[in-house]
C-alpha cells in the first residue's frame, strides 16, 4: 500500500487543505495518530506513527477506502504541507488501466436492491476462477448469479471475463460469505454452491460451513432450494453432513466422483491424481421466518470523562457475540476516538466510535444490520453508559 518515510513531521494547526485534500482534525494515542482526511469525495484515516528516529505516514487499514487513487492524493499532500526530509516514498498517482475495472463487483449496502426483481437467483460461494460460476451464468441467463469471494484479484479477473462475454446477470462481492449470508433475506435464494473451500484443518473457525451456516442456509433458500458443497476432502465432507444432518424438513444427497459438465482448475488437477471427489447436496422444504431486525445504532448522551477516566483494553464474550474495547485516542478538543471490534465471531465488526461530550457516533459507517451487531450494539451502549469500561 502507498506509504512514506519523513525524518520530522510539522505540527501544523488543523484543518488544513491542499491541492482539493482536507485534513480536518486529529487524534493521537502515544506515538500513533489518525489525521481525519477527505479526498476525491472519500473520507478515511491517515496514520502518522513514531518509529525509532523517523515517521511512518499510510493510511489507516480500518478506514481505507476502495479508491487507492484518493490514499495516493492524500498522502501526496501530507507529505507536501507537513513532511520534511522524506528518507522514502511509495506514493506515486497512476492513473487506473481500466475505469471500468469493476463492473460487476458491489457492496454489501447495494445487495437486497439488486436483487430484487430476478424470480431466480443463485449463490456462489469462493468462486476462484470462476469457471463454475461463469457457466451458470451462460447457462442460465435469466437466473442472477452472485458470487462472493475474499481474494479481491479473483474478483477482478472474473468481473474482466464477465464483461468479455457480454453477461449481465452476475453480481460479485469481494467479502467473507458468512457476513453476506446473513445480510440475505428468507426464502430468497434457489440454489447455494460451495465447491473446494479451504479445509482449514487445524483451524476449523475458520471455515465457511458451520451449525450456524447450516442454519442460515435454511432460513435463505426457498421452499426446494438446494445447498451444494464439493470438495475433494473427505473430513470436510463428513463435517458438512454433520452440520446439515438435524436440520428439519430437509434432505442429504451424497455422491463420490459425480461427473459435473464444468470443472476447476483444480478440480482437473486432483482428478489426474485420482483423487476422489465428494458431493454433499442437501435439499430444503418450507418457509422460513423473516427476520425481524431494526436498530439505530444510536446512542444516548455520554459521561465523557468517565469513559476515558475508566477505558482499559479489555475484551467481553457472550455466547453469540463478542465486544473488544481496543485503543483509545485524544483529540485536541477534547473528544475521543475508540476503536472497537464487536458482532460475530465468525464476521465481526471493527469500527471507530467518535465521542463528545454530546455524542456517541459510528465514524465512517454504522455496522450490517445482523442479529449479532444489533446484540453487540446495546451491551456496548449499555457499558459506555454506565462507564463499564474498566476489566
């Protein structure tokens, strides 16, 4: 990421703006602070950190923006109006090779709108290369195909191929799929695939298929939907069976070697290898409940100098969620910046809470609207309300 070295930084009155960047106001914590910046309509955190005789200036990882142009300007900037002695620099502004570069890709705030109006819409887990996910998309062109997938260059490279072959029913997000799912609504998916996740071995929280997902997958399939796993692990496969295995008014499916007209690349590999291939289909009938979620994330008036009197890194677990108060930083005014991670376990939420002696509010962005968040949300209230910041 864009980045610079400087052996003295100026302290500098803000706001302050240059070249159309603002650098608004500040906070700091030690050696670190966070410079509140604007740039090219977006807004994000730059970090200005102490380490040994020289300043580290990038931006902020929980704050940054889609746009690397707007990091690049910003930290151009900075370095032009408070800098002095740079040792190093990685801030070069290019312009992008493709303005259109990301076509299909959405945000999680875009997806219930897109979907509405396909009477047919399948999900794709971990799409990779996207061969499967392409095919269905060719094969079943009034059907949306969505595909959710953590490796951002997977999703480049699919939304490139989308665009070559001229398809307009496909939808890619560049996010962890457990946090998609629950954004979802009830009965509104018709077939869900999960072909070669990661097994995760030795680190089993960390696969998608879990009691959880296998709820979740009910509750969003229709009346016959169908969840797909394949995967060439058999533990994996024997773990999905028994996640899937006690949901009701639903049925298992299992084949080995099925022979499917489409196939990954490395699906071709493990076959020369003469590796086995299982299936793992589970059938859903019924409707499911809507869930009923409304929250705010608002809260009430704040004892200001209880909270920073009593904060302390701490974290607190309940059974479905969790809250970790992490870091705290003081603003020249007084005020103060904390940042927290809160919701799920396997999707949580990290954000920063600007207080005032006025307000509470959720810098940037409010958290998904998830029965987790929602959960997370009031005990956070509740603890800063009552000033439970101290273990």
């Amino acid at each position: 990421m864009p980045n610079f070295l400087a052996k003295n930084l100026k302290d500098i009155k803000l706001p302050v703006s240059f070249d159309g960047v603002e650098f608004l106001w500040e906070a700091k914590n030690g050696d670190e602070k966070l410079i509140y910046t604007k740039a090219l309509n977006c807004e994000f955190c730059l970090v200005a950190k102490r380490s040994g005789d020289k300043f580290v200036i990038k931006c902020d990882k929980l704050s940054r923006p889609a746009r690397l142009d707007a990091i690049q300007i910003a930290l151009e900037a900075y370095k032009q109006v408070f800098a002095t002695d740079i040792i190093s620099q990685a801030t070069a502004v290019k312009k992008p090779k493709n303005i259109n570069s990301s076509e299909y890709i959405i945000s999680s705030d875009e997806l219930i709108d897109k979907i509405d109006g396909y009477d047919n819409v399948f999900v794709e887990i971990g799409f990779g290369s996207g061969r499967h996910l392409l095919y269905q998309a060719k094969s079943n062109p009034k059907t949306l195909i969505i595909g959710i997938e953590v490796y951002k260059p997977a999703c480049m490279q699919v939304d490139n191929l989308a665009r070559l072959n001229g398809l307009k029913n496909i939808l890619l997000l560049n996010l962890d799929a457990r946090l998609v799912i629950s954004l979802l609504r009830s009965n509104s998916i018709d077939r869900l695939f999960l072909h070669f996740p990661v097994p995760w071995q030795k680190s089993k929280m960390r696969r998608v298929v879990s009691d959880q997902f296998a709820m979740e997958c009910k509750r969003i399939l229709k009346d016959g939907g169908k969840f797909e796993l394949r995967s060439d692990d058999r533990e994996y496969a024997d773990y999905t069976i028994g996640c899937f295995m006690d949901l009701k008014k639903a049925s298992i499916e299992i084949y080995k070697n099925r022979f499917l007209e489409v196939s990954s690349k490395y699906e071709d590999r493990w076959i020369r290898q003469n590796k086995d291939i299982y299936d793992v289909i589970c059938s859903f009938y019924g409707n499911s409940d809507e869930l009923s979620l409304e929250c705010e994330f608002e809260f009430a008036k704040p004892n200001l100098e209880l909270i920073k009197s009593n904060f302390t890194n701490q974290t607190i677990k309940n059974s479905d969620h969790f809250i970790h108060l992490e870091r705290i930083y003081h603003l020249l005014d007084g005020g103060i910046l904390l940042r927290v991670a809160f919701g799920s376990f396997y999707r949580p939420e990290h954000r920063y809470l600007l207080i005032t002696n006025d307000s509470i509010l959720y810098l940037f962005k409010k958290p998904l609207l998830t029965i987790e968040n929602i959960k997370a949300h009031k005990n956070l209230e509740g603890m800063l309300n009552a000033s439970h910041c101290r273990s």
